[in-house]
C-alpha cells in the first residue's frame, strides 16, 4: 500500500545531538520555504561509539515515529546513523522519502582529480568502521591518497557548545599532530557536529588547507527527492523551524545558537 504525504507537512531532520543543524542550516538556504522539525538525540549520543545493531535499532525507532506524526520526508543528518541504518529504512519503506548523509570525499578528491591528493576524512569511529564508508574510499582509492582519521571525543565539544576554546584547539592538535600541514591537499569533516569547529580546524591546519561538508550536498539531493515526488511546499512565505532534543532544554538552546551562527 503507497502512503501519501502532505506536500506542507514538516521535513523531519534528527542526529545524535546538535551536530546535524550545520545540515539543517544548507536546508533552510536551499528551502527557505518549508517547514523543518529538528530531533537532536542528545541522551542517547554518542551514536559513533556504539554497535550498528543499537543505532539502526534507535533510528528505526525514530523514524517510524517522523511518519506516524506525518512528517512528509526524513533527513538522516548524522554520518553514522546514515551508515548504519539507511538502506534497511528504505528497503522498509520504499514510498517514504528518506534522505542520507556521507562524507563530502567526492569533492575533496574530484576537485583535484588527476594529482593524487592527499586527503584526510575526519569521522567518528563508527563511520570509518562501516562497510558504507570503505565502500565510498573505494571508489577514489586511485585517485587519491585517503586518510581515514578517527575522531572519538570530539563531536562532545560541539554538545556542549564549545566550539572555540583552548582545550578544543589543544585536542584538534593532537589529532592532527601525525600529519604535515603543508602536505594534506584536502580534509573532509566527515561528521556534522565537525563544520562547527572547521575555524579551529584551520588554526591548527593553517589557511591553506580546504575543508569539505557534506551538508549542501545532502540539502540538494533532499530537494531533489522531495520534487520527483511532488512534495515541494506550494507556499511562498518563510518556513518554521522547530527544535527539540530527548536529552534537555540546554540542547535546544544550543542547537538555536548554533543555528543562528
């Protein structure tokens, strides 16, 4: 049986946290139009350090719940959670519209095709872990250099809204110690909290270096979609955005700051 959606429902966008509103932030600039309903997970973050069974089991769980509310489409603004659950909820339910997130390494290797860059993928472990994601390295693996890079701790600064401190800067450091600056062609934040400390990024990495998000990418194939299906919003005026979180308030405080920088 094909269910049908209201074309002036919400989009339902959820992550582990706060990270998925740099996804929800290229939305909003792509649609200005429509209605957006952001989940943050916070209570059950860290979904990248957890098995793949006890994410696609929570995403399940949350999406059933989008459609049963009516929400016309459902971005998985969250690396991991597209890796460990989105083919299984599209096989479930092949009629509604539900849209991925995975490391924008397409660009970072496309715009320099030819040269064998260099290119780091940061992530969390989950992500790198996932069959999806060395499914993806695969198809670039002669074009480039990749360097998978996993990055536990560091989506927790970004929960609590520490996006620019000396102790985000000293950690960033550390990660990216191993590397030579003036050798890494391209770095992919290959995690949505990740765009939120891209400054901090360049202060260890220097000016030189280009970074990559995949959260444009995901706004345009969203629209995408949601036109095959005739599920653009027919309105003209400015779209609502709501926010909730299952862990607190100060998440939803946190994720309107971040929203709004």
């Amino acid at each position: 049986m094909t269910e049908t959606f209201a074309r002036n429902a919400p989009i339902a966008v959820f992550d582990s946290g706060v990270g998925g509103i740099s996804v929800l932030r290229a939305l909003k600039e792509i649609m200005p139009h429509e209605d957006f309903y952001y989940f943050g997970d916070s209570a059950y973050a860290p979904y990248g350090t957890k098995t793949t069974e006890e994410v696609r089991k929570r995403v399940f769980e949350l999406v059933e719940g989008f459609r049963d509310k009516g929400m016309k489409a459902c971005v998985v603004a969250c690396n991991t959670a597209t890796s460990a659950a989105v083919r299984p909820l599209r096989e479930t339910y092949p009629d509604y519209t539900i849209v991925g997130i995975e490391p924008a390494l397409k660009p970072a290797v496309m715009d320099r095709a030819g040269t064998m860059p260099n290119v780091i993928v940061m992530a969390t472990p989950m992500t790198i872990r996932n069959e999806k994601f060395h499914n993806l390295m695969d198809r670039y693996v002669e074009m480039a250099h990749i360097i998978p890079l996993p990055c536990p701790g560091l989506m927790e600064f970004v929960e609590r809204g520490d996006t620019a401190s000396d102790e985000l800067y000293a950690f960033i450091s550390k990660l990216l110690a191993p590397f030579d600056k003036d050798k890494v062609d391209a770095l992919v934040l290959g995690c949505t909290h990740y765009p939120f400390v891209a400054d901090t990024v360049r202060r260890v990495m220097g000016d030189r270096i280009v970074l990559y998000e995949g959260g444009p990418g995901t706004a345009r194939e969203t629209r995408r979609r949601l036109e095959a299906a005739g599920l653009l919003t027919d309105r003209d005026t400015k779209g609502t955005i709501t926010i909730e979180n299952s862990l607190s308030e100060d998440k939803v405080r946190i994720c309107r700051k971040l929203l709004e920088n």
